[in-house]
C-alpha cells in the first residue's frame, strides 16, 4: 500500500469553504483519475500550526499509478486548486509505504 500524503496548511477564514471544496469537488475529482482505492481527509490538531492543518491522503497499489498521476493529472488540479485558494495556503506533498508489521 501506497499513501500520496497532502498537508495544507490554510488560513481560518477559509476553512468552511475549503472544507466543501475538497469534499465535493476536489477529492472527487482526484478519485475520478483511477489512480486511487480509497482517500481520507484528516484534521492535525497536533502540533499546532499557524493556521488550519489539514492532511488528504489518497491510497494507491502501485507506484506507477501515483507516477502517471503526479505526471499527467496533478499539475491541472494543483493548479485548480491555486486558483481558488492562491496566498491563503501553503501545502507540501508526501509519499508513505507502508512496512509489513514484524
């Protein structure tokens, strides 16, 4: 299993309507590119940031699937994205696989 991890950190005045995007717009939008199995949207409450944080993760069996996505999907959504919410954020992107328990 592969987890495609974004953090977004994003200013409080912004959270209602961030949150409405990302669930009826964006993170259906990413599903809908076959990439993924599953996803989630977690709030972090710890540590505290300056700001909102909050982490979509987007499940993955394969390498190349999160390869042809982060190449020929991404960049359009990120930029989508932007648009909406450009200076009120700030977001990094990680890439977790998960280790068979001992």
């Amino acid at each position: 299993m592969i987890v495609f991890n974004v953090t977004t950190i994003i200013e409080e005045s912004i959270q209602a309507e961030y949150l409405t995007f990302m669930q009826q717009e964006h993170m259906p939008l990413v599903m809908a590119t076959g990439a993924f199995t599953s996803s989630n949207l977690f709030l972090l409450t710890e540590p505290v940031n300056e700001g909102i944080t909050y982490c979509a993760q987007y499940i993955t069996d394969s390498e190349e699937k999160l390869e042809n996505y982060r190449l020929n999907q991404s960049p359009s959504l990120q930029e989508h994205f932007k648009n909406k919410f450009d200076g009120k954020y700030v977001a990094f992107r990680s890439v977790l696989h998960l280790i068979d328990p001992v």
